[in-house]
C-alpha cells in the first residue's frame, strides 16, 4: 500500500521549517491543544518569513490563515489517529508554505478515505462547499462533513494532497500523510 491522492509531494531539504510531535497515548489530547499548536506555528513563520515588511491586517490574515489550516489539520489527524504518534511539520519551500501531519489509521478505514479523498480532488471546491454546507444542514447527524478541507480549497486556495503508506510492524494501521500547500510571497 503506497497510494498518493491530489497534490501530494514529499518535502525537500531546503526552507525554514518546523515539527512537532504529539505522543496521544501519553496524554489525552484536547482541542484546545490542536488550536494553540496552530497558532504557535502561525505566529512563528509569520515572525520569521512572510510577515516582516507587511501591515499588520496584511500579518493578522497571515496568521489567522496558517492556524486555520494546521489546526483542521491537526484536529483530524488527533481525532482519527490510532497510532503512537501524530507528528506536524510546517516548512516553507521558495513561495509555498506547506503543512503535513502524520499519523496511523486502521486500515480497515483507507478504502473509503480514498474514496472521499479523490471526491475533494476531483470537483469545484466552491459547489462541493455549498453542497455539503447544505447536505449537513438537512441532516445533521450524518458525520460525513468534510467542511475543514473544503474550506480550505475553497476560501484559502490550499492544494491538498494524501499518502497512505503500509506500516510495517502493524498491518492492521496504516500512515496516512495529508499536506496543505499555499502560496505566500517571499519577503
């Protein structure tokens, strides 16, 4: 098993970046702990790259866009995890920001994750948008939501991309990679 989906690239050796790894069966991960990662790589890569020469609205929208990205991120990869670790990298690569969270699935979960992967890719981010806002609307219940990816294609131009790779110790997990690219100007 080593399947890619939409716009997935391994990382390069150039760029700033930043990991983080979370341990969850350590400690119990709460949401408020995804959101405050996002926001420290937010606040750290407005600091050191995009942000210096820019107003502060120009900083804020900045910030508010990276911590909205790897927080659903974040929050995704906490939410499904089944594995021993979740680990976040931010870098940015010339003109391009990238996010990518790892962590281990149940393998039992990947076909239809590539089904629903491949769907996001595949449509008008905008019509998918207003389509499940008002799928989710008359059924509230049906847990299939979709909006955080959604979202970002839609109002924050992300180029999303998956891996799923085989877990060699463990053939009852899978690695899942999701990636988040998006433009920003180099300063």
């Amino acid at each position: 098993m080593n399947e890619s989906i939409g716009d997935f690239r391994d990382l390069s050796g150039g760029g700033a970046r930043v990991s983080l790894v979370f341990y969850p069966g350590d400690f119990a991960v709460r949401w408020s702990q995804c959101s405050a990662t996002a926001d420290f790589f937010a606040e750290y890569f407005a600091a050191v790259h995009a942000c210096r020469n820019e107003d502060e609205g120009a900083r804020s929208e900045f910030i508010g866009t990276i911590s909205y990205i790897v927080n659903e991120l974040v929050e995704n990869a906490v939410k499904f995890s089944v594995g021993e670790t979740v680990e976040v990298t931010v870098v940015v690569e010339d003109d391009e920001l990238v996010a990518l969270v790892a962590n281990q699935i149940l393998a039992a979960t990947v076909e239809a994750l590539v089904d629903k992967f491949r769907e996001l890719v595949s449509g008008d981010p905008q019509e998918m948008l207003f389509a499940r806002v008002e799928a989710n609307a008359e059924n509230p219940e049906s847990g299939a939501s979709g909006l955080g990816f959604l979202t970002m294609m839609s109002d924050y131009g992300a180029k999303l991309g998956w891996r799923f790779d085989a877990v060699q110790d463990n053939p009852h997990n899978v690695l899942l990679k999701t990636m988040a690219r998006l433009q920003v100007r180099n300063q």
